[in-house]
C-alpha cells in the first residue's frame, strides 16, 4: 500500500489526514491532543493510522510516497517569546535602525510610547553593534569591511552578551550582499554551530528596517524550528519513514526541511496555508460542477478556520489566494511573501472571564487559550477554566460521546462547573452564561472577517464563507448570520481541512529582488493622444535579464529535489507604484521573451487594479510610474492531484437516509429537542432544515431556524443562512 500523509500540528490537536494512492476515495483522517513534545504527537497519530490501516508503524510508513507537514512551532515561539537571544550586526550609522521602527503614530503625543504600542523590539540596544563598511544604492563598495573588526565584534556579542543567535543587516545589502556574506562566514569560522541569519539570504527587498525585523524574528525562532524540524525528521526515519520531510511554508508551498532550516520566518503562516489552499479549491469546483465564477453564487470566499486556539480568515475574491509582501505578526513586520492571512484569538480553547470595571462586570473571551494541556474542563486532563467548547458543550451542541470522532469523551458536569465563574458574577443560569460566550467569540470572529474584506475594499456580503476546523461548523452560521452573509459551505473533511490542503501542495521556491532602475515617463502631454512606447529596448532587455536570473537559480533548486523540467512552472510578478507616492501593489507578468507591448499592457492591468483598490481619484498617471520589486515563484508539481475539492473520503454510505440518527435537547433561547443527522449517512441532494444538529467525526454543525442544508457532489454541506430576525 502506498500513501500520501498531511498532518496538521495546531495548538490543541495535531490532525492527520491519509489518502491512499491505491484507491483514490480511501481517505482517512485522525487526531490528537497536542502535547509540548511536538513530535511526540506527530508519532501518536501516525500509530492511530497505522493501527487502522492493520500495518505497523515501520510498514506504514515505509508505504508513504510524500510526507507533508504544518506547524505552528514558528508562530508560537514567536508569540510566546520562547526564542533565542539574538544580536545584530549592522553598518556603522546603523544601530538604532531597529529600535526607531516603522509605525503609525495613532495620536499618542509620545513618540517613545508610539513605539511600543506599535513594536516591542526582540533585541536590546545593547546587543546591536556596528562595523566599518559601505555601499551605495548601485552597488558600489565605498567603504571595505574590516574584518577584524567584524571578528571582535561577534566575540563581544557571543561571549559578552551571551548571544546564540546572530544577524546580518547592513545598509544596501539588497543591492551588494557580499560584505553580509562574508560577516556570515566570519561568525561561523569563530563559532561553527551559531545560528546566523543574514538579510540577503532571506530577501533582496529594500527597507532596512523591515529587513531588519524579519531577520530578527528569523533568528529569534530558528533554533529551536531547526532543532525541531531535524529531530523530527530523524524521528520518522527511525520509524521508517523514506521519503523527505516536506514542510509547509507561509506562501502555500512545500519545501525540504534542509531548504527551510535556516529560514525559519517562512514557516510562520505554515499553520493556516494548507487549509487555505484547500478552501479555495472547494470554492472553485463549488457543487462539484467546476465552471468559472460567473457561474458560482458569489463573487469569491471568505476562508475561516476556527480551532482549539485560533480563528484564521483569509479572503478569497474570485477564489484567488491572496498573497502579501506586508506581513505583520505580533506587531513584527515580515518582508515575506505569505498567503494573508488575518489570525485572532478565538477558538475552542478560548478562556471566558469577567471583568469588572466602574461600568459594570464585561464578559471576555480569549485571546487566552487552555490549548491541550489542561485544555478546556470537559476535556478531564486538569483544566478548571471556562472555554467556548465548555460552553458549547452545556449548550448540548457537541455530543461527549461523539467528539473528535470518540477520541476522548467529554465531561459535561466538569464543563458546568467550570462555567459556574462567569454565571455568578454575571447573575446569569449557566445556559445563559455560556450562550453568553458563545455570542461574544462569534462577535469576535465576524470582526475579524469583517477587518480582512474592508481592508480588501470588499463586502463580505458578496462572499461564501467557507467554514472549517474542529469548531467552525458549530459558529459559521451564526457567524454568516451577524454579517449578512447568504451563502455556507462546510467542507467535506472540514474537521481536518488544513492537513487534507497539505496532501495537495507542490514545492515552491520564491524570490524577491528591489530594483528601481526602470522607470515609465508619464505621456506627454496626459489625456491628449497615445502615449507612444513605454519601455525602451533597453528596459526590456534589463527587466527580462532580472526575471531569468532569478528563474535559473530557482530552476536549479527545483532540479535538486528530481522535479522534472515538465513539471515546473515558474510565475513573475512585479510591484509597481506611482512616481512619489508609496502605494505599491504587484501585478503579473507573462513567462518567456518579453517586450515593449507585454509590459505596457502589465501596466494598463496594474492601473486597473490601483484603481479598483484605491478609487479612480486616487490614481496619477501624470506623475509617471516606477518599478519596483521582482518576484518570482517556482513551483514544482508532485504528483499529487492538485486543485481539487475534498470528494473523496465521503463515498455513498451502504445505510444512506434522509432520518435523524437521533434527537438531542439543545439550550438555544430555551431547551428544544431538535433532530440530529450524520453527514455520511446523508445521500447526495438531501436537505436539512434548522434547528437541527448536522455532526460529522471531526466536527459538528448547528442550524438554526430557517437555515437550509442540502448535501453536494463533493460530500460538504451546503447552507442558505436564514436572515437575522
């Protein structure tokens, strides 16, 4: 038997999804409680799949063709501030750069109280140093390194400072990156096991600061990522795994573990792609029936993911993945390609409490989480705090006996207990204390859609939401509800819908390279006839000289991981923005030779698109245009069958009915018995009308009055959201 695996490690379950290369609709998913030994989970649910497959471990794993993994590690290294002690070197001149930041003022007088609402930097000033060397903007060495000084310098940092981790940011190295480079060799040559990042290995974009900051997040969590990724993978081949460790990067892509070792920034959306990228998919082959969005009910997706610890959105206009170059987490900007992703802290883990203030007791919930470990109060391993599955399951929304496909039986009497802290300050019944809870993180999670298409220039309106994760099904609806939005699908497999993403993707290499030599003279005089040739043979030959560059050296990368030339496929884009303004937005440019005619018509879609994002009255041809950054994007297809929705793993039950499976009584403005229904039961076409409790292994849905569900092709539940009454 052969089989492709994506696992999924989120901050309270890790999720295996298995497909099995023999028989096309065998796919399997699993999950687990995450324990502070990651890998520790990743091998409990690789033995759950083993198990059911009737293999061992080593048989199992040595039929696995692709291993593909997502994890949070990055981010949550990040976001607890577990990292390295990291210093920085930069060039003499330099050395506040980091700590003066980049940030909007927002009305605080301050300047130096703006600065840490906005940037709480990684690394004290006292562990920034400065060395002799420069360049200019062309490229040009002005001033010689010295590397003498460079040597005492790292020694200061290492053995005085206590620094393990180490960056390279010096001015201009996005244009001359050797003197970086060489201060990179230097530290390894002192200190041969020192994790040392230079800028210019993870981007050639301009922006020191942001250079800067994404350097020094990269340092902060590579240690303990790369230890991590390497122990792991020495794990898995231990147990018989034969195949590379294929890990998923923030741009949706898969790359090797050695490929990503040393930049551990990229993994820092790693979590949230996978599924992303498969709600996509469901949108655009939305019933099964493929076509092109003219033919789909809405004008593109919004993608939420609600787990055990977080809510991720990301909007999907027209089904397309939105990337970003202006990543900010944690008040830390990335200079990154990532897919945009908005994240807070709303799950099924979220801590519920009470407030008091001179206004009168506030109910919170989150951002904090009980994660896994104690994890929520039902969950019988310790927690005592209330969560919104807590309330959920007081509610009777989630079956104790059914949750997580049986993984673990929940304690609804724990569960009220725990809720009694908020009801009493509150003057509430439990019920209505955790309807309370429930109300508050779904006001919390329709902000946060409610943030990604308005920053977009969208109205969520407009959109499907796509709904999955562990706890999504349970709030979608209500949440669709508040947002006057029409139109629901949960996925087939919504429960693990960001593993099963994993098992599609292709391995992806990008590239970033700021450029300014180009420029497009407005037409003279504006508006009085045609502007003639923008771009001079000269130009052309410069912008298509940077493009192949860039696309050998990641065609090399490609051919390194035996990808075969027929199956790489290599897209450019550009960022381009007005002469003096600082509004900048990328658009695409075709493959192969190109000339005049290409880029002007690149430019006219640009416009187009500056347009529909910032108004007509925002655009100033007259001014000329500029561009600016390169990328490029190289992937290399798998195997796998890429871009398709979830179909398999929901095939026709042999006891398919359109009959409850039961009734349950469920608190919604008063106790109501309402029929419950499993989803793989249900054949195709059949129709459930709320309130009703639609429950699959991994997930359960909830209807309300007047919601109607049909079953689709593809096996996902397909809702019309009755209007807020």
């Amino acid at each position: 038997m052969e089989f492709v695996c994506g696992i999924d490690i989120g901050g309270t379950f890790t999720d295996l999804v298995v497909r099995s290369l023999d028989d096309p609709d065998d796919v399997r998913q699993y999950k687990v409680f995450t324990e502070k030994d990651l890998t520790k989970s990743t091998l409990s649910a690789i033995d759950a799949a083993s198990a059911d497959f009737g293999l061992t471990t080593e048989s199992f794993l040595d039929g696995v063709e692709h291993f593909f993994l997502g994890s949070t590690v990055a981010l949550n290294t990040l976001l607890t501030r577990s990292g390295s002690k990291v210093g920085i070197v930069t060039t003499k001149g330099h050395a506040d750069t980091y700590h003066l930041a980049q940030m909007a003022r927002g009305g605080v007088r301050d300047l130096r109280e703006a600065v840490l609402q906005n940037f709480q930097p990684l690394v004290p000033r006292s562990c920034i140093k400065e060395v002799e060397e420069r360049v200019d903007c062309f490229g040009n060495v002005l001033v010689a390194i010295d590397e003498d000084q460079v040597s005492s310098v790292v020694r200061q940092l290492v053995e005085e400072r206590g620094c393990d981790a180490l960056v390279v940011c010096l001015l201009w190295s996005s244009a001359y990156p050797s003197h970086e480079q060489r201060v990179k060799e230097l530290a390894h040559e002192l200190y041969p096991d020192l994790f040392v990042t230079a800028s210019s290995d993870l981007t050639r974009l301009l922006d020191e600061f942001s250079r800067t900051a994404t350097s020094v997040v990269n340092a902060y969590v590579g240690q303990r990522v790369q230890t991590y990724c390497r122990e792991l993978s020495t794990k898995l081949a231990d147990a018989g795994l034969r195949t590379p460790l294929l890990i998923m990067q923030s741009t949706g892509g898969v790359a090797p573990v050695e490929d990503v070792a040393d930049k551990a920034v990229t993994l820092i959306g790693s979590g949230p792609a996978g599924g992303v990228m498969a709600a996509r998919d469901v949108w655009m082959a939305r019933d099964g029936n493929g076509g092109s969005p003219a033919d789909r009910p809405s004008r593109g997706a919004v993608a939420v993911d609600m787990g055990g610890t977080s809510f991720d959105v990301a909007l999907l206009p027209q089904g397309e993945i939105q990337l970003t170059t202006d990543m900010r987490i944690a008040r830390h900007p990335l200079l990154i390609p990532a897919i945009d992703v908005n994240s807070v802290g709303a799950g099924g883990g979220s801590i519920a409490s009470v407030e008091t203030t001179a206004a009168g007791s506030i109910l919170r919930v989150g951002p904090e989480s009980a994660g896994a470990v104690p994890g929520p109060a039902c969950y019988g391993r310790g927690g005592t705090a209330p969560t919104v599955t807590d309330a959920n399951v007081v509610l009777g929304l989630i079956n104790p006996n059914y949750f997580a496909g049986g993984y673990v039986t929940l304690d609804r009497d724990a569960a009220a207990e725990a809720m009694r802290s908020v009801a009493e300050p509150l003057g509430m019944s439990i019920e209505d204390a955790a309807r309370g809870i429930v109300s508050v993180v779904d006001a919390v999670m329709g902000d946060a859609i409610k943030d990604v298409s308005i920053r977009r220039g969208y109205d969520a309106r407009d959109f499907s939401v796509i709904a999955y994760g562990g706890a999504g099904g349970l709030h979608a609806a209500n949440i669709a509800r508040n947002l006057g939005i029409s139109d629901l699908v949960v996925p087939n497999l919504a429960g693990t819908l960001s593993a099963y993403g994993l098992t599609t993707a292709d391995i992806l290499y990008t590239y970033q390279l700021t450029d300014q030599s180009v420029t497009v003279a407005p037409p003279p005089p504006w508006g009085t006839g045609s502007p003639g040739q923008l771009f001079s043979a000269s130009s052309v030959e410069h912008i298509e000289q940077l493009f192949t560059g860039i696309e050998e050296d990641l065609d090399a990368s490609l051919a390194g991981q035996d990808v075969p030339p027929e199956r790489r496929v290599f897209q450019r884009s550009v960022d381009i923005r007005y002469q003096g303004q600082t509004l900048r937005l990328p658009v695409a440019v075709p493959g192969g030779s190109l000339s005049s005619a290409i880029l002007e018509d690149a430019v006219a879609q640009w416009e187009e698109k500056f347009c529909d994002i910032y108004g007509a009255g925002a655009a100033w041809p007259q001014g000329g245009m500029e561009l600016m950054n390169y990328y490029v994007t190289a992937s290399g297809k798998i195997g796998q069958d890429n871009g398709s929705a979830p179909t398999a793993g929901a095939p026709a039950s042999r006891d398919q009915t359109t009959d409850p499976v039961m009734t349950r009584t469920i608190y919604l403005e008063e106790w109501t018995e309402v029929p419950v229904f499993r989803s793989k039961k249900l054949p195709v076409g059949a129709e459930v009308i709320g309130p009703a409790i639609v429950e699959d292994p991994m997930t359960t849905v909830l209807l309300s009055k007047g919601d109607r569900a049909a079953i689709s092709d593809s096996g996902a539940l397909v809702i019309a959201v009755a209007e807020k009454s």
